[in-house]
C-alpha cells in the first residue's frame, strides 16, 4: 500500500534491477529524448523501421509522456480478432460447468462452451463492463471476444491491452447509440487507438496494474467474508427458519408492529407528480438506494408542503424498508444519520413494535431467510412485473425469538458493520490509487 502510494507520489519504481523516479524531469535543462519505440514494434503503421540511437536500454531516464504514447498509438483491430458471442441471454444454466458472459458485471452459467481461448470481454450493451477470461467458456450475441492475432502477439500483451479497455469504457460509453438501452457497434473496438509501448514495457505496466488490482480484490473479499461471518452468526443463533429445530414462536408482519398502518407502500399514481422534485429538502427513496442500503445518496427531494402532505409515507430511522418491485423483496434498515424521508410507490415500509422486535434482526430474516424467500415468491408472483402485495405481507411469517437473543444479534451486526466501514474505507483508498495508475499508466507516466 506504501509502495503504491510512493509510485504515485513520484516515487522510485524498478523493473529488471533498473531504478527510476516516477514523472521525475531530465536534469540539466536537457530536451528530453523520443523513444525509439519502433526499434520493437517492426512494421507498425507506416511500415518503418528506426535504430535505436540512444543505448542498451532506451528506457533509462525516459520522462514519458501523452505525446509519446500518442505517437505510435494503433487502431486495435490492426492486432486483434474480434467477435461476438452467439447465443441469448436465455441459454444460460444454473448448475452449467462452465462460465456464460453476458453484458452483466458476473457471469452466468452455462453446460456446454463454444470458446477456449485468452481474451478480453466486452459487453457490447447496457452498463459496459470489461473482463479478462482464460479458459472454456460461451458468450451473449451482444458480447464481445477480443484476442490477439497470433502473429501479433510478440507486439501486443493482452492483459496490457485488458487494462487499456478498461480505461477506454468512458470513451465507448460516449460513442454508444440507441435508446433505452444503449450500445456499441465493432467499428467502435476495431478503431480504438491503443498506445503500444514495446512488449517488455506493456508487460510492466500489465503487471503493477494486476498487483493493485490484486490489493483490491483481497480487499473486497474480506469484506464478503465479513458477510459470511454475519450469516453464520444468525444462523448460530436461531437455527434455518425452514427447520426451526429451535421452536421459535412463528408470527405474522403485522404482528411485530404496533399499528397495521406500520406496514406501508409508497405513495400511488397522481399522489406524487416528478414536477413536485426538487434537488434539495426533503429526501425522496426509491429502489436503487435500497439496494444499497442507503450508501447511494438520493438526488431527488420534496419541498416540507409536500413531504407534510405524505407524511403517511414517511421513513424514519429504524425503519426497515423494502422493495416491492423489480428486485422484489430487497430491504435495508433506515440509518440514523439520516433525516426522516419519504418513500417512492415501489418500496415498503415496515415500522416495528420496538418492545418486542429488533429492525436489524427482522430486517436480516426478511433479506436473507429461505423460509422469508419462498413466501416471497409466493406472494409476488403471477403477474407480468412482479409486484409484492400489500395485504399478503402483513400475513408472511416470520419467527419472534426472545429480544434479548435479537439484541444480542444486533450488537454482532453493528460490530462487523463498522469492521466492513473501515474495510470499505481501505476499498476506497485503493480504488483510488488503482485509478491514478491507470491514469499515468496510458500517459507514459508510470
């Protein structure tokens, strides 16, 4: 972590027992050299070919630069192959063996592969995402497969050019056409310019840009394992609400509330007009902070007038609110540190009888319960958007151990929560860095 943070801060980087100063200028006032990168390249572009002029290693004491890695910049499609992926969305298979890429940030699943090869994948619609695979696999019609040529694989290092993609996503997003659902065609790829530095420099830079993204991938895993720790300790506790071998009394929503009013949906139709928001005041939830449990802040507001004549549907600290549409079911305890909101006509509010329920504990059940997951699908089903009816969730059963067991669970959540901040706060450092490195990494910089 020190170490990367040196580099970036104009550090001492070595490569091959070479020592060099980051973004450090010539001395002496000297015109900094050009590199003669063509040396390496061969027959690049204009098919020249230039001796190196200046050593052994033309590297030493270079300053880099954005001209330098701009001057023999080539279109990516002079050294790849690429194609698409030939089947829906549709074809994939839960218990597959082997990997399925679609335009999704995970794979799927699939039983059968069409490709087994090194490349690149780029999802060709929706939120473009990049990924490096090697190995068996098949692919969405709308994902593209990039590989290096064979005869172009002395000039181009395919995780160098991984990582390259990865910074050329905003600049494909800009170029993406169409609607709802926007999208890139293959000239987009083909004519990408990539800097090509010679093989040994791309296979440099490939290999800081793994080692941070090494950093970062420990990080996020030991944030999942936090999460694991949680589920268990639940599980310790109260045993699968499917079995409930230890008897706990089964209950239904309403009756861990005070008031059938506490189990409350958004607000309907003309109840809530969009000219009504307002980018500051009161705060206005929908789907998508759920789903983040309210880490995404909201860019929608309602003026006091307003939020008073809703206050029906108001959320407050220690509520639990859910989902009842798209990602059906989803929930996430109201923070308090956060003032009392309102809720848009896709969520639910559940306000629990604090005497004998805590949020926390039921707000775990309702996300995480297979027994909660089942009456779910139960009661959201049979419509073409799925939708969670009111009436029925009052009805969903769910088990009320004793609250001393349920704060007991709380304090574990509120103690791995503020281990999972600090790790996400080290996450964040690390993106961060990973970010400047890609940034000079591509400038000739690094």
């Amino acid at each position: 972590m020190a170490a990367c943070r040196a580099a970036i801060r104009g550090g001492r980087v070595r490569r091959a027992g070479v020592s060099r100063t980051v973004g450090a200028r010539n001395s002496g006032g000297r015109k900094p050299r050009a590199l003669p990168w063509a040396e390496e390249l061969g027959t690049v572009g204009a098919e020249e070919h230039h001796d190196d002029k200046y050593g052994n290693d033309p590297w030493m004491g270079r300053t880099g630069g954005v001209a330098e890695m701009n001057s023999l910049a080539v279109n990516l499609g002079d050294f790849t192959t690429i194609k698409t992926g030939k089947l829906d969305a549709n074809a994939s298979s839960e218990d597959g063996e082997y990997p399925f890429f679609t335009c999704a940030q995970r794979p799927l699943r699939i039983s059968s592969y069409s490709y087994d090869c090194e490349c690149v994948l780029i999802a060709g619609n929706g939120d473009l995402n990049v990924k490096y695979y090697e190995g068996k696999f098949d692919a969405y019609q709308r994902t593209y497969i990039v590989e290096v040529l064979p005869e172009k694989q002395k000039k181009l290092h395919l995780r160098y050019a991984y990582h390259f993609l990865e910074t050329y996503l905003d600049t494909l997003r800009e170029q993406s056409i169409g609607g709802i659902i926007k999208y890139i065609k293959m000239g987009n790829l083909t004519d990408a310019k990539i800097p090509l530095p010679p093989l040994a420099e791309q296979k440099r830079i490939a290999a800081i840009l793994d080692a941070a993204d090494a950093l970062r991938t420990k990080r996020r895993e030991a944030i999942a394992q936090l999460d694991t720790l949680l589920q268990s300790a639940f599980l310790t506790l109260f045993g699968d609400a499917v079995v409930n071998a230890k008897r706990w009394p089964r209950v239904p929503l309403a009756g861990v509330c005070k008031s059938p009013d506490d189990i409350k949906c958004g607000p309907f139709g003309t109840q809530l007009n969009k000219d009504e928001f307002r980018t500051e005041g009161i705060p206005l939830w929908g789907i998508k902070n759920v789903n983040k449990l309210f880490e995404l802040a909201t860019h929608e507001f309602l003026e006091a007038l307003t939020a008073k004549r809703l206050l029906q549907y108001s959320i407050e600290p220690g509520d639990i609110v859910m989902t009842r549409k798209g990602t059906v079911g989803n929930c996430a305890v109201y923070p308090e540190r956060l003032p009392l909101g309102i809720m848009h006509s896709d969520l639910l509010r559940l306000r629990v009888n604090r005497e004998t329920c805590e949020p926390i504990f039921l707000a775990h059940q309702l996300h995480y319960s297979r027994d909660v997951a089942r009456q779910i699908a139960l009661i959201s089903g049979g419509a073409i958007m799925p939708g969670i009816n009111v009436t029925r969730l009052k009805s969903l059963e769910v088990l009320l151990p004793p609250l001393l067991l349920q704060q007991k669970f709380t304090a574990i959540v509120e103690s791995i929560e503020r281990q999972k901040a600090a790790q996400r706060t080290h996450l964040a450092d690390l993106d961060a860095l990973f970010a400047a490195l890609q940034h000079r990494a591509f400038r000739g910089e690094l």
